[in-house]
C-alpha cells in the first residue's frame, strides 16, 4: 500500500509504519497544499491512503474522495505521541477502503 503522511505528522513517524511504501508531503515536495487538493494529488498520484492528525481536513474533503484517509487522534503530532497508536493504525490501514474515512484513537 501507498501511504502518504501529512505535513503535520513528524517524517520520522514513517519508520514505525512497517511493510507498506510510505512517504511524507515534505519528500513529495507538497508542502503548503491545501488539504482537499493535497488527497487529490495523491490520488492522482497512485496512493492508497493519506495519514493525517489534522482534523481541519475533514471539512476540505473533495467530493468524491478519490483515496482513503487515516485520522489520528492524539495530542500531539510528534513520532513520541503518534508511536502508542501505530498497532491500531496498521489494523486501520489494512482495513481501509478507497474513498472511507478512518479514526484511529
């Protein structure tokens, strides 16, 4: 699976998200991208999944939502916070289906 991690989530989180591609914005050279056409970039762009814990993204949502997107729920966006999280975000993103939005808390 394709995965891309927003601007807001540490890139060093990507380490702990083991056995799929994983890239950040900031790889993609992405930053600054409004969140509704940053999903459909990376759609346009073959990923599966966008991981985010920005919840500002849900109302930026393009219609139809081309991809699947992954909301992590945590306090903060560092690797520190997000790594207690990483068992059910891989079970989140197995599970994923295009176009389905996803809670991981």
């Amino acid at each position: 699976m394709k995965i891309l991690l927003d601007e807001c989530i540490d890139v060093r989180f990507q380490n702990h998200i083991t056995g799929h591609q994983v890239f950040s914005v900031a790889y993609m050279s992405w930053k600054g991208i409004s969140n509704g056409q940053l999903l459909s970039l990376a759609a346009d762009n073959g990923f599966d999944v966008m991981v985010t814990v920005d919840k500002g993204t849900l109302h930026q949502l393009p219609s139809p939502l081309a991809i699947a997107l992954v909301v992590l729920r945590a306090k903060r966006s560092s690797q520190r916070a997000l790594a207690p999280l990483v068992p059910k975000l891989l079970v989140a993103l197995k599970n994923s289906q295009p176009r389905s939005v996803s809670y991981v808390d």
